[in-house]
C-alpha cells in the first residue's frame, strides 16, 4: 500500500501497469495500421461506381449448383387393368350420359305432361327413402277429467 496525500491508495505493481500500457499501445498501433490497408487503394480492384466494361459477348454463362436428375415416367399400367378400367368408365359414362339427356329432354319440354325428375333419375333398384313422419296422424291425448276449476 502506497500513501497519497493523506489517503492510502492502493495500486498495482510497476512493471504490471507497463505490461498493460503496452498492449494497449501495441493494439492501437495495430488498430491504425488496420485502418489505414483498409483506406489503401488496391490498384488490381475496379474502382467504386465504375461501369463494368465486359462486353455483352464475353459475358460468364450461369450454371446450376446442382444438378438435378431427369425425373422418371411412370410405368405403364397392366393391359387387363387398363380394359378393364377402361370398360368400367365406358358403362358408366353412357350409363351417366343417358340420364342426364333423360333429365334434359323432360326439363325442356314444360308443355308435355309433367314428369318426376325423380323417377327418372333413380335406378330401379334403389328402394325409396322411408318417409319422416307416419302416414296417420295420432290424436291428441285426452285429458283425464279433473274437480279442479282452473
């Protein structure tokens, strides 16, 4: 401990407060130095805002980073499936296609007597839906007979 004045201070040793002095010394001359390459003209760079003078023939084709495989066709579907299928969808679309040329011809002609749309729509083995409520309405329950006046 050392005195100040009238006050003791305590510092550190001598030769620590150099060491410390001189790597602080030591990074601000470095820092400077640093600051000064970055200022430097590099005369192999382009200068700023300068136009690019390549010509338009010697322009760098792009090319892709990675190349990506051709993708791969399906492979063909079995014949039997296929006329099978293929059947299947020409029964049905002509199954489709007269019902609805059914439909049209009784929507467009108002004048002939009215047919259901229904009827005609509905294959014969489809079994009609059960009504919602019975065919019979029940009567009301009666009230037993009370001594009471109101």
């Amino acid at each position: 401990m050392a005195w100040n004045e009238s006050d003791p201070v305590s510092t550190p040793p001598g030769p620590v407060v150099g060491v410390v002095a001189f790597l602080i010394a030591l990074a601000a001359v470095g820092g400077v130095g640093l600051g000064f390459k970055a200022s430097w003209r590099d005369s192999t760079r382009p200068a700023q805002g300068s136009v690019d003078t390549q010509a338009a023939g010697q322009a760098i084709i792009a090319q892709p980073i990675v190349e990506l495989p051709q993708p791969q066709a399906a492979p063909a579907p079995t014949v039997t499936a296929t006329a099978t299928n293929s059947a299947k969808e020409a029964d049905d679309s002509s199954d489709i296609a007269a019902k609805t040329a059914a439909a049209q011809a009784v929507q467009s002609k108002p004048a002939q007597a009215a047919s259901n749309i229904d009827d005609i729509l509905t294959s014969p083995s489809e079994k009609p839906q059960a009504p919602a409520k019975p065919s019979t309405d029940e009567a009301p329950p009666t009230a037993p007979k009370s001594d009471v006046p109101f």
